[in-house]
C-alpha cells in the first residue's frame, strides 16, 4: 500500500510539472504575437500640430502605434471628401462641422463614443457620435494700426463698423468655400438677422469691394504688409499674430459670431479601428490638452473646457451666436454664397 501511495504522489508531482512547463512555454508564444498596430490619419490640421498630437499619441500609448500621416489636399468639398473616400483612412483629423455633416451624407463616417464625451455640449458633438469636436475658436478681425490711425478709425468690434466709406477696398477676406472664419461671418449674420436683412449688409458690403484670397494665410499676409486694412479671421490665429507684430491688434465681433470647431472622426473604412479609437480618446484626453498648453498653443480651447473656460471668456467677452443649422449651412453652401456675393 505504501508503494501504491507513494507512486501516487510521484505521478501527481509529474503532471504538475508538466503543467506548469505548458504555462511557461505558452508564455513567450503569446508574447511573441503581440504585433504593433497601424493608424492611418488623414488631415486638415496645420502640419507641426498635426505631427505634435500624433507623435505624442505614439508615446503615450500602451501599445506600440505605427503611424501613416497624409494631409488632404485643396479643392472643393466634394474633392476631398472623394481623396478621403479613396484613401482607406482610418480617421479624419481637423475637420469642421460642415464637412462632417456631408462627409456623414456620403456615408463616410462610423460611429464611436470617445470616454471623455460626455465632457463634450451636444451643441458641439454630433448626437449619433459620428464626429465630437475638439478645439473652439471664434471669428474675429486682424487690423494693421498703423493704417488705422491714417484713415481715422477704431479696430472694429461689430460688422457694421466695416461699412464705413474709409474702408473701401481696404477689407480682405479669404474665400467663401474655404468655410471657417469668413464663411462664419456670413452664416451668423443670416441666421441671427434673417435672410432679407442679412443680403441687404451682403449688398452694402460687397460695395466695400472687399478682396477675397484663397487662404487666410493671403488675408494675413496683406494686413501685415499695409496693403489692406483688416481681415476676417480665426481669433487664435489673430491672437498669436498680434502677439508676434506690434502694428497688428485682433477684435472680436460681437454682434454676430460663431462657434468655428476643429473636430475628428472615425471613418467608416477604417482598417484599423482599435487604432482609430485609441487616437481619438487620447486626443479628447488631459494629456493632449496639456502637450497644446505646453506648446504655446495657448488660443486652441479645447471643447472640455467650453462654456466656463475663463481664459476664452475673458479674451473674447460675451458674444451673440445662432443656434447653428447645419443641415442648411451644409446643405445650401453654394446657393447661400451665391445669394451673397451677388447682393446689392
């Protein structure tokens, strides 16, 4: 019996042993599979803040990301979204909410809810979290003062001080189809004013003869040289410049505004949606609000921060903003920049 026992006992100590040597071989296999995972992001951001987010995603993540940059280029709407469409992206940096909206209307985009989005106002979120926004900024109007005070005038801070005659052919405006800052003007001023007295301040304003460029770097460009008084433009950028030149100054408008939103989105076709997700969350994180802080981008309010970001509120003051429709500014863009360059 003794024998039995202790033959017992040395098969049980076998089969725990052979156990565990199962374990430990299976440890290093599964390790061994762990691959690095893919993203790739297309953009309209700037290229540095661009390369700044994504590079410091890489480094914060638990995994390791490979990342693929390509920037969308100019053209119309409907030509980028068909550059996207192509590309097989796996999500899109840096639009605004119109393009979402179409891009949406072309089935491009796939739904996902960030942790943080409960942060985000649905005024600045898409209720079917098919985008969220990520930054805010506001529309406000670059001036060279030096040019200014020749022509006896104050930095303006409503629209209806660019209707004075002094300022014949002396306002500069970057293309209507580019949307943001100028295309905000427009689509505020109408929904706020409605559309008959809104085309009657288009008619007097297209009498000012105003110069329209294709970026708002050209808009800038002609303030700074003196070759134009002032500009329609994003208040962070205008902010930044009048930090850099002295002779610039920026105001915000009050009487007609609008929330002009940089946001992202997980595309439909994406291939590596785990990736995609993992980007977003971080972007929507403390960690890439803090990297923009650290950066100097100090006039990018992250949307967390939106309503009682005191910073913004001290800058901007208190502004009147339409309650955006975007299925019209989306929708009727061409008809709605038509009617208006066309007033008299």
């Amino acid at each position: 019996m003794k024998s039995i026992h202790r033959f017992s006992i040395v098969i049980m100590i076998l089969c725990l042993l052979f156990i565990l040597g199962c374990d430990s071989d299976k440890k290093p296999s599964a390790q061994a599979e762990i691959k690095p995972q893919n993203i790739k992001i297309c953009s309209t951001l700037g290229k540095n803040i661009t390369e700044l987010l994504v590079k410091d995603f890489v480094k914060q993540s638990k995994i390791k990301i490979i990342p693929t940059i390509e920037y969308v280029p100019g053209g119309t709407l409907e030509q980028r979204l068909a550059y996207i469409e192509k590309g097989n992206f796996d999500c899109w940096l840096g639009g605004t909410a119109e393009e979402y909206y179409t891009a949406n209307s072309h089935k491009l985009l796939a739904p996902y809810t960030s942790k943080e989005a409960f942060k985000v106002p649905l005024e600045l979120r898409n209720r079917r979290n098919l985008w969220t926004s990520l930054y805010l900024s506001h529309i406000a109007i670059i001036s060279n003062k030096t040019k200014l005070r020749n022509l006896g005038l104050y930095a303006p801070t409503t629209w209806a001080e660019l209707l004075d005659p002094n300022l014949k052919d002396q306002i500069v405006i970057p293309n209507f189809n580019l949307g943001g800052s100028s295309f905000g003007m427009l689509t505020s001023i109408w929904q706020l004013r409605g559309k008959e007295a809104a085309l009657v301040y288009a008619g007097k304003l297209n009498q000012q003869q105003p110069l329209y460029v294709n970026s708002p770097i050209e808009a800038a460009d002609a303030v700074y040289k003196g070759e134009k008084t002032l500009a329609i433009f994003d208040v962070g950028y205008a902010l930044e410049l009048e930090e850099k030149h002295s002779h610039l100054f920026a105001t915000v408008p009050k009487d007609a505004n609008r929330n002009l939103i940089t946001g992202v989105a997980l595309l439909n076709n994406a291939k590596n949606e785990e990736s995609a997700q993992l980007f977003i969350d971080y972007l929507m994180s403390n960690a890439s609000e803090a990297l923009l802080h650290n950066n100097h981008y100090n006039y990018l309010w992250h949307v967390k921060e939106y309503p009682n970001n005191s910073g913004r509120t001290e800058l901007v003051g208190k502004l009147n903003f339409p309650m955006d429709d975007l299925a019209w500014t989306s929708t009727y863009k061409s008809e709605i920049i038509r009617q208006w360059t066309e007033a008299k």
